[in-house]
C-alpha cells in the first residue's frame, strides 16, 4: 500500500525527501543539537552538583551535632574536674592554716598550773539572748561545766606575727562529746578582772547581742583609766586562775556617781576563733546552810569546871536576896 502512494505522488516524495534531507543538514551543520545536548548536560550538572553539596552539608551536620555532643561532655567532665580541684586547693590552705595553728599551740610554754585540753570550734550560736560557743569535746574528755576556756590567736605587730592569749569564757553545758562556752562578750557574762598597772578590781559585763564589746564597771574614780590598759583575771570570782588576759581598755570611759565605766577591747578576735584551749580547773561549789534564830538552835555557854576545894555556890533567887536584905538590922 505504502508502495502506491510512492508510486502515484513520486514527484512530491522526491521532493519532500529533498527537503528534509537539506534541512537536516543544515541542522547538523548549525551544531544545534549538540547545544542542547550540552546545555542539557550542564543543567543536569547544576542539579546533581546542587544535590551533592546539599548531601555533604547534611553529612557535615551530623557529624557536628556529635562532635557537639562529645564536645560537651568532654566540657562537663572538666567542669567537674576542675570544681574537685577547687575544692581540694581550699581544703588544703584550711589544713595548711590549722597546721600552723597547732604547731604554734605546741610550741607555746603551759598556760596555768592546771592541765589543757584543746578542743575545735564546730559552731556559733547567733541567737537574739544568748551568743554561745559549741566545741567538739566534752565530759568523754574530762571537761566539767565551769572550767574556763581561752584561745590561742596569731596577731601582726611591727612585721612579726605573735601568737596572743585571751580569755573566751566559761563552759556552761557538757555533753558526751560537745560543749557549749558563754564567752565573756554575753550579757550573762560576768568575771572578776583586776587593772595590770595599778592592781584595782573591777568587773567584766558583757552587753547586749548589738554591742559586741563587754565594759569593766564599779571602779573607783580614784583610778586613773587611759586606753590602752591591760586586764587580767583577779581570780576572785573562783573560775578563772589569775593573771590570764582579758583584754585591754577602750576609748570609751564614762563616769557614773561614784564609779567610773570603760568598754573593753578582747585580747582575741570571736570572729576568727578556730581553736579554743579549755583549762582542766574544777571549780569546788560548797552550800552554806544557816539555821534560823530560834532558842534550840543556839548553845548555851558552858560554865569553867569547878576547882577542888572550892564549894560550889548554889544558885540564890532574887526574892531570897531581898529577904536577906530586909532583915538585916
């Protein structure tokens, strides 16, 4: 069939056969082709080129999200490598200044006649009534209430560092393993203290919690106070072994009716008070007890044994005395 198409319309194939075969070379000879193909091949190397790198980016956020993660806690452990560090350095300059306390406690000469026992500060009582001192040593370690309690302090004077020894107070509660100390700045606080240079008595009062500072009270005005004096325990008020340093009078000095007052500066700082030495002094409390004035509780006087001899003289009433009178002429 297709023969006879050919067949009949022979001239118009010819020519159409003509004509494309002259305008696919024309075609081919213009190169068009092969720019499409190659502006094809480039835009499907911008997709592909465009798909790669979107891959690698991909590739590379997950790669940074662990190295993140080990990052962070590499960064962590650190953290806490370094806040153990810290916290040894701290304990370490804590250890290094209590060693030296103590070394310096060791080297110092006794303090009394009496024994010692040293004991740590483990707590302070900040209450609005009391100001109390608790140490970690008790009635397990021979500590009685009472005993009187001092501490040992390294202070700064002209270059060198001194170690001073002050008065803190007295134990007032014991237990097994603890004990509480009224130190001698409570308003509770009361200790017979005596001026160093001139010998005179007077007493310690500690003040309210707003005044940190106790004052020496009841010393005559004949006194001459000046600041600067220094105070050492009298001994009188049967707790404290004389001469142990209280502190040293202060700026303020009043005079009150027949008395003169100071305040008194403490030889120790409380807020630096680490270490305490508690002196083994038993104070010996005795009860007086006094019977009424009632006719069986006083003693007749006994009358001299009489002399051989001598004949006693019976006793003679007052009416026979009269009696004799009268009849007497």
């Amino acid at each position: 069939m297709l023969a006879d198409i050919f067949s009949r319309y022979k001239t118009g194939s010819s020519l159409f056969f003509t004509v494309a075969f002259c305008l696919t070379c024309l075609i081919w000879k213009s190169n068009i082709i092969s720019r499409t193909l190659s502006g094809s091949s480039q835009v499907l190397d911008f997709f592909s080129a465009t798909f790669s790198s979107f891959g690698r980016g991909m590739a590379r956020l997950v790669d940074s999200y662990g190295t993140y993660e080990a990052v962070r806690q590499e960064r962590d452990a650190l953290r806490e490598k370094l806040k153990a560090h810290l916290d040894l350095q701290i304990e370490l300059v804590r250890l290094r200044e209590e060693n030296a306390k103590l070394r310096q406690a060791l080297q110092l000469p006794p303090l009394t006649s009496y024994p010692v026992v040293l004991a740590e500060v483990i707590s302070q009582d900040p209450d609005n009534w009391f100001r109390t001192i608790i140490i970690n040593k008790g009635s397990s370690d021979g500590i009685t209430a009472y005993m009187p309690v001092v501490a040992l302090q390294p202070q700064e004077s002209s270059g060198q560092t001194n170690l001073v020894v002050g008065v803190v107070g007295k134990i007032i509660q014991v237990n097994p393993h603890s004990a509480r100390i009224l130190p001698l700045t409570d308003q509770f606080s009361r200790i017979g203290v005596h001026l160093k240079k001139t010998g005179h008595w007077a007493l310690l009062i500690g003040q309210s919690p707003q005044q940190e500072k106790p004052w020496i009270d009841y010393l005559s005005l004949g006194v001459f106070l000046s600041p600067g004096d220094e105070l050492l325990t009298s001994g009188g008020d049967g707790i404290f072994p004389r001469g142990l340093p209280v502190g040293r009078v202060g700026k303020r000095i009043e005079r009150l009716g027949s008395f003169q007052r100071a305040e008194v500066e403490p030889a120790i700082d409380f807020h630096k008070l680490d270490f305490v030495v508690v002196i083994q002094k038993k104070v010996e409390t005795e009860t007086l007890q006094f019977l009424p004035l009632r006719p069986e509780n006083i003693e007749e006087p006994k009358l001299p044994a009489a002399q051989p001899g001598v004949e006693k003289m019976p006793p003679q009433s007052v009416d026979n005395k009269t009696k004799e009178t009268t009849d007497t002429p």
